[in-house]
C-alpha cells in the first residue's frame, strides 16, 4: 500500500459505519453496492480540516469525482459523510474560522494533480 503525500491521510482502514455509506449513496449518487469500496478509496488521500474540541471528532476533505466530501471521524470510526455545502456551517465547530488557504490548490493535490 503506498502512501498519501505529504499533508494528506490515508483512512481506508477505519470503520466505516452503515450511516456514513447510506450518507455516501445518497450525498453522492453512489451505487449501493459498489459504496464501501469507492468511499474506501475516497479515503486514501484526505486532508483534514479541524477538530472539534468538544468532542473529538475530525473533519476530513476528500474528493470523489471532483465532488468535495467532507468525512466526519471520530474514535477510529467514519460516523457521516457530507458535501462542502452541508459542511460549511459547522467550520467553525472543527476550529476554522473561514476557507483553508490555497482552497484551489488543496483540491488539485486531493486529486493528485501537480502544482
């Protein structure tokens, strides 16, 4: 198994509960059936976002399909999945007050592109 770059994580290995993938499916038009290996995928090359202090849970982005998904992490376990648009409200909750800086380049390295 390689590893993600720089600046990036690789979660395949975390549970991933029935919540997060039926959020998967229905977020992002996945196939039902295929969802736990494509959102496993998705979760080869995250970059995360914040923490939220109160109870501990991590916001990871990752892209799928040019999509933005933003993966919520929490005790070695994915408890949902949500679009930028669904996450935006809450950045404050994971520590961030606005956008991470270079937003255009943090997608392009999400999805493997060069500089």
């Amino acid at each position: 198994m390689s590893h993600p770059p720089p600046g990036q994580r690789d979660y395949r290995q975390i549970r991933v509960t029935r919540h997060a993938l039926e959020r998967f499916v229905e977020r992002f038009g996945v196939e039902p059936e295929t969802a736990p290996s494509e959102f496993r995928n998705v979760l080869a090359r995250t970059r995360r976002l914040g923490k939220n202090p109160d109870n501990g849970a991590i916001a990871v982005l990752a892209l799928y399909r040019k999509q933005v998904v933003v993966a919520i992490v929490q005790e070695a376990a994915c408890l949902t999945v949500l679009t930028w648009n669904q996450f935006l409200p809450h950045l404050g909750e994971f520590g961030r007050g606005k956008l991470p800086r270079k937003w255009g380049r943090v997608l392009r390295r999400l999805a493997g592109e060069q500089d």
